[in-house]
C-alpha cells in the first residue's frame, strides 16, 4: 500500500478525518471518521477554542476494533475554509544548481523560496502554492514535476493562496495545542476541485457551490483549476431553525424532517400531518408536508438570490457567457430532495448537479475536501519552511 495521509477538515459542527492514499491519481479511502463538537463562529473564530483542541486531541490514538484499525496520528493535512481566501498568479525563474543540469527537488524548493521571499504588506497569510506549469529553458513546458529532466533554467507558473490571518492561526493554533503536527494547509475548494477532477463526468469548467450548514462558497473553476472563491452566511441550518420555529420542534427533530421530505411534490390519497404540536390551549396544530414544502421554498428563495449575487461578484468584469457556465454542488446542505429541480428553474445555466464521493469508504458528503486535500499533498511539494510568510508582487488571476 502506498503511504497514507492524515486529512482533517474542521467543519462548522463537527471534526472530519480521512486516512487514505493516492495512486493513479485516484484516492482512495482506508478509514473516515467525524466527531461532532458543536457550531463555530461564523467568521472563522471559535466560540470554544478549548473544545476544538480536546476535540482533536481526542482522535490521536484511533482504535476501532469494528473497522480493524489501530493507529496514532502525529501529523496531517489541514482544511482550511474559504472565507477571505485570495488566489494570485505568479510567476517565477531559477537557474538549475546541478552543474548536469539534472532537475532536483531543491530547485523546485529555490522557487518557493522565491515565491515566499516576495514578501507582503497585506494582512493575509501565505498558506499554499500551486503548480500550474514548469518551462524547461523556455522552450518545453510541462504540467507535471520536472525533477529529473534536463535543463539550465526552470521556471514556475503557480497560483498562490493567501487567508485571512485570523483565520489561519485560530485553525493552526488548534493541531498545535492538540500536538498535531501541520504538514500542509490545503483551501476547502482547492481540496473540492483536485477530487472533482478525477470523475470523469465533471465539466473542465464550471461553478463550485459547497453548501455547509451554516455558509456557502461559490468557486470559479477553468480548466481544472481553482480560479477565485466567494462566501456567504446562508446554510442547511437556515432551513432547519424555520422549521424548527415554525413547527415548534426540535432542531433534531426539524433536521430529520428536511432530510426525510425535502421538497416532497408527492400526490397523496390521504393528508397525514408531519408532526402535531400539542402545547396549546386550543387543541393539536397540525402541520403537513405543504407546510414543509412552503418553508423550504421561501428559504431556497432567499439562497438562490444571495448565490446569484455571489455569481456576479466572483465573475465581474469576466466574460458574461461565464454566467452560464455548468454549476456542481457539493456539501451536506447540498443533498436537499428537490434541490436541483428548484434551482434550476432559478439558473440559467447549461446544467446544475449535485456530486457525492464515489470513494470506496467515504461515499458522503461530508468526506468530499479531506478526499480532494489527499490528492493535494501526494500532487504538490508543500512548502516546506514556516508557511507565514506573506506574498507579493502577484498578479491577481
């Protein structure tokens, strides 16, 4: 088996883990898990920091004798979320060292280094670099490593992601206490696009919409590649505390409900109430799958005007044929019955679906970035040194 990765994401409610490897470019899953721990503050600060690293510290030692796996995890690849998440372009030049001029990882390493010593005045954190291209004596250019070819000068092509400051050393600042070691910090969508790319029915171009439960990123994605990404504060939970409220229940409860319904169009013989409410003084209120549906639509309603806006921002001043490019949905907010019929009475676009791992182990979901951020560390060289440097001198993308 080949070496395997450590992948953690920590979502808004809950911790997600995959251990798995990459061969063929496919990855392929060994163990999941997700231990739950509550919500997190919308802006990538935490309400309990203290419960998120007992949290963590918690799956070190993984012994479950049901899935036959006994292992420690000392270290990881960590999801990073997309709030504020810049991406530039750059570009950078080096001689080749070896006198052979037979390409090395240390010259791969002397671009980082060039990438990360264009150091920055901006607030944001340097969080990863992504190849793109690799120009072998400016007459060859390859997408793949370069290292044992033969050249004199090499050149980068890359995109470079940065994250808010705050958010970066709150999530950092997690693993450190819990004595987990960060090998590489990989953006939610990037880990999203690297897995998307090795389905072989994923358009080359496209809008990426991850709805969790409580924001919603849009990504635009050309060629395989992860171009920008906006967020914005609408989640599968602004449907369930509607439900919730207006059918007086539970959020358990009202959870189960939109997971069970969805936007239920069933023509039925007979109208049995979803759920009565008998706390009143005036006798049972009944409430039936109309009233559900009702719910969800005005809140889809409210979605598909802020994922609208969200579309316009991310691709002002791009090409307007861009506005109808294909959109892939991905999240657990993602898996709503009816979602896809509703919006796509709402877009314009030459198609709109919804994707789920297909990963032997980890068919949720939930799983979709940590599979992705896999596939991102056995593709990439991280960048080795102290990932705080700021960046510079790029050309935004």
């Amino acid at each position: 088996m080949e070496k395997t990765i450590t992948a953690i994401e920590l979502g808004s409610k809950k911790l997600k883990l995959v251990i798995g490897y990459a061969l063929g470019g496919k990855v392929y899953s060994v163990y999941t898990l997700t231990k739950p721990y509550g919500p997190l503050s919308p802006d990538g600060r935490f309400f309990d920091f203290q419960k998120l690293v007992d949290t963590v510290a918690s799956i070190k030692e993984l012994n479950d004798p049901n899935a036959k796996i006994s292992t420690r995890i000392t270290d990881c690849v960590l999801c990073l979320p997309p709030d504020g998440v810049e991406i530039f372009q750059t570009k950078q030049r080096t001689p080749v060292i070896s006198e052979h001029g037979k390409i090395s990882p240390i010259d791969i390493r002397n671009l980082y280094s060039l990438i990360k010593n264009s150091s920055s005045k901006t607030s944001n954190i340097l969080v990863d670099i992504v190849p793109e291209t690799y120009t072998l004596d400016d007459t060859r250019t390859i997408k793949n490593s370069p290292i044992g070819d033969i050249a004199h000068t090499l050149i980068l092509n890359a995109k470079v992601h940065l994250s808010p400051e705050h958010i970066y050393k709150n999530y950092l600042g997690v693993l450190d206490r819990a004595k987990v070691e960060v090998k590489r910090t990989v953006v939610a969508p990037l880990g999203a696009v690297e897995y998307l790319a090795t389905l072989d029915d994923t358009p080359t171009n496209y809008l990426l919409v991850d709805i969790g439960s409580d924001t919603t990123s849009v990504s635009l994605v050309g060629k395989n590649l992860l171009y920008a990404c906006k967020t914005f504060n609408w989640g599968g939970d602004n449907i369930t505390a509607d439900i919730a409220k207006k059918f007086r229940i539970s959020m358990d409860d009202a959870e189960k409900y939109k997971k069970i319904y969805g936007i239920d169009e069933r023509q039925m013989n007979f109208k049995a109430p979803i759920c009565s409410d008998t706390s009143g003084d005036s006798g049972s209120v009944h409430f039936y799958k109309e009233d559900l549906n009702e719910i969800i639509r005005n809140n889809l309603n409210d979605f598909s005007n802020l994922l609208s806006e969200q579309i316009n921002s991310l691709l002002e001043r791009q090409n307007p044929e861009l506005r109808r490019l294909p959109i892939v949905m991905i999240g657990g907010g993602s898996q709503l019955k009816g979602l896809v019929k509703f919006l796509s009475q709402k877009f314009d676009n030459s198609s709109l679906k919804v994707v789920v791992p297909s990963v032997i182990g980890a068919r949720d979901a939930t799983f979709t970035n940590c599979l992705g951020m896999i596939l991102v560390a056995s593709k990439y060289m991280p960048m080795i040194d102290d990932t705080r440097n700021r960046a510079e001198q790029m050309i935004r993308d």
